[in-house]
C-alpha cells in the first residue's frame, strides 16, 4: 500500500512516502531556526510555519519520487497530541489531498506514531513493552499488537525531555537543549549523587521529573558559572563542570527509566520485545540503558535509529499504513486533538 505521511505536531513539518513498510521518500523541514531566539517553539510561529512549507515540501516528495497524488492509497496525518494549530494546519492538508484524490484519509495517534517508527527499520514484535519518551511525553505501554495499546505509566508532571530542555534553556544552551546536554554529557564521568532519582521508592510505574528538573536548576543557581553568558556552544564543551552537570542529569534520567521500566516488564512477563522511541529515545544513556534492560530481560530490543526518534513523517505514513491495513480510516470530519487531551478511537469502517 503507498501511504502519504504528514507531521505537524510540534516544531518539524515533514512529508514522507511509505510503501508495504519501506520508507520510499521523505522531505523534512525543522523550524529550530525559527524558534532558537526565543529557547523553545512559539505555537503560533509553528502553526504558521507549517503553513507555509507544507505545500512546497509536498511538491518536491511527488517530484523527487516520482509518485503522482493519484497514486496514493492512503493518506496518514498526525493528529495529536501536539500543539493545536499546528495539527490544524497537516490535518487540512491531509484532508485537502484525500478530497482532491480519493485516497483513503487516516488520523495517527503521534504517540503510536513513534513507536511503531521502527517498522520501517527492523520490523516489529509483539507482546511488547513500550517506553515513549519525548519532550511532551513520557509513558508505558503494554503493546499487544500494533494497534492494541494499552497505557502502563506515565509522567504525573514533567515529561523528561522537558526536564532536558528546560534545564538546557536555564544553561543558555542554544535550542533544542535535550541534544547539547547530551553531547557535553559524553565529555565527563557522572556523578551519581549530584541529583536525586526522583519518585522511584514506591510501586508505582508513572515517573515524576519535576523534582529533578528544580534540583538541576537549584544547583545552577548556586553555581551561575555554569550559565554561558552567550549561546556559544564551543566555550560550552570546554567547561568540565558543566559537562559534570550534564552527564550527571543524563544518569540520573537513564536510571529512572530503568527502574520504571524494569518495572513494567515484570507486569508485562508475556513480553517478548522491548520497544524505546521518541526524541529522548536518541540520547546516548537511555539508549545504553535500555540495551542492558533487553539484554538482562532476554528481550529484542526495537529502537528506530537517531533520524526516527525524533519528529518524522516517514513514522506517521509507517503507523498509518498499519492502521489503513486493519481496515481503519477516518472521515473528512476528523478531528485534530491537543495536548491533554486523550485521542478517541473514533475510526470508520
Ligand atoms: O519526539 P520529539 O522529537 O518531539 C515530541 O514529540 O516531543 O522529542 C523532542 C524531545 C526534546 O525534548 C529534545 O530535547 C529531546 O527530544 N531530545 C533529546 C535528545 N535528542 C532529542 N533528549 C536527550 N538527549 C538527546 N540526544
Ligand atoms: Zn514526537
């Protein structure tokens, strides 16, 4: 099945070609220049930006590939959660090409989205854990097919790549921040008691980084040596507290996620994969943590490579086509759904 993929959630507008679970052609486009002044995404800027390049990165995907819009069979949008104006903005598009076409129009779970990325790389195996991190989310899932999800924990506040870009804006590391903490992280050893793991002794499985994120902030106001007066990312890799700083926040985080998800895997003994996406998905630790986790667990890990992790549109035409291909679309009425809000599964027959 060819499946046209629109991604406009958040700070990336991208168009992207799947056909049969191959990625055909993508056009990307991040909008972190448009934001950078301002250290983090202006929904309105967003939702304006998304306008205005989606019609001409579509025009290159057709011209690139050499697919024409009547050859489509579905069209896959995401639809939230994100930032409201701009899923407005792919969802018109996407409903625009369905009208103008005839192909079958599809509205994605973002979420799902990210997690069923790594089809396009490796294939997928179900019963799963599932460990969604990003920078508006961090949940668990029990995944019992690639369209049964069931939620296991999620964060009560703070998502953690909230927590890395909050701490990096208060650092004056230049936008994203999740990514720079990561890099200076690699240039020290951490320390394992310079922040608290927060939220880990009880049973539960949801996560708290609130706590972390105002401990990191509390210890850079004690130490304002650690904020760079201007976004110089090179007199930043100089600075061996600050890489101290960092790769003590990425331990702290990569332990969390450890100890919930250890968790989550003893509720869910009938796993057979473990499955890690997301933005946060690319960061170093996290992705070493999660390999021992598999590996202690005898479990296959499933983890897109760097590009999948964070925002794409090759991963909303992936989901997409899986949807399309139980037999689930949606009507010219579908609705894009906010943050906060929880996505209906509103599909037609
Ligand atoms: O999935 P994503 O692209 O967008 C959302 O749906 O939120 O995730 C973006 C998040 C941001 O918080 C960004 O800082 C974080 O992923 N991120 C990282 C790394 N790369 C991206 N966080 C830590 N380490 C990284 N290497
Ligand atoms: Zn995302």
């Amino acid at each position: 099945m060819l499946v046209l993929g629109i991604e406009s959630s958040c700070d990336e507008t991208g168009v992207a070609l799947v056909r049969d679970g191959r990625l055909v052609a993508q056009q990307l486009a991040t909008q972190i220049a448009a934001h950078a002044v301002f250290g983090g995404v202006v929904p309105e800027i967003a939702s304006r930006e998304h306008l205005r390049l989606l019609p001409g990165l579509c025009r290159t995907l057709f011209a690139e590939s050499g697919v024409a819009p009547t050859d489509l069979e579905g069209i896959a949008v995401s639809r939230g959660p994100g930032l409201l104006g701009g899923l407005l903005v792919g969802v018109a598009v996407a409903k625009s090409l369905a009208l103008a076409t005839g192909a079958a129009l599809v509205g994605v779970d973002h979420l799902m989205a990210h997690l069923l990325a790594p089809r396009l790389e490796q294939g997928l195996l179900f019963p799963a854990v599932g460990l969604l991190v990003s920078g508006g989310h961090t949940h668990t899932y029990r995944l019992r097919s690639a369209v049964a999800f069931e939620l296991l924990g999620r964060t009560l506040d703070d998502a953690a790549g909230e927590c890395f870009d909050k701490v990096a804006k208060r650092l004056n590391l230049p936008y994203p921040g999740g990514r720079r903490i990561d890099e200076l992280a690699d240039r020290a050893e951490p320390d394992p008691n310079l922040f608290p793991l927060a939220y880990v002794d009880n049973q539960s499985l949801d996560f708290s980084f609130s706590g972390l994120k105002t401990a990191v902030m509390t210890y850079v106001d004690a130490h304002p040596e650690l904020v760079r007066p201007h976004m110089d990312a090179g007199e930043a890799a100089r600075d061996s507290h600050l890489a101290r700083v960092c790769a003590s926040l990425n331990f702290v985080i990569g332990e969390t996620l450890r100890i919930k998800v250890r968790r989550a895997l003893a509720r869910v003994p009938e796993a057979r994969a473990l499955v890690v996406a997301g933005g946060v998905a690319a960061n170093s630790r996290v992705r070493r943590v999660m390999a021992e986790l598999a590996g202690e667990h005898g479990l296959r890990l499933v983890m897109p490579s760097l590009p999948l992790c964070t925002d794409n549109a090759a991963m909303v035409a992936a989901a997409g086509e899986v949807l399309l291909a139980h037999g689930l679309r949606h009507g010219l009425d579908l609705d894009a759904v906010p943050r906060g809000r929880k996505i209906p599964w509103d599909f037609v027959a």
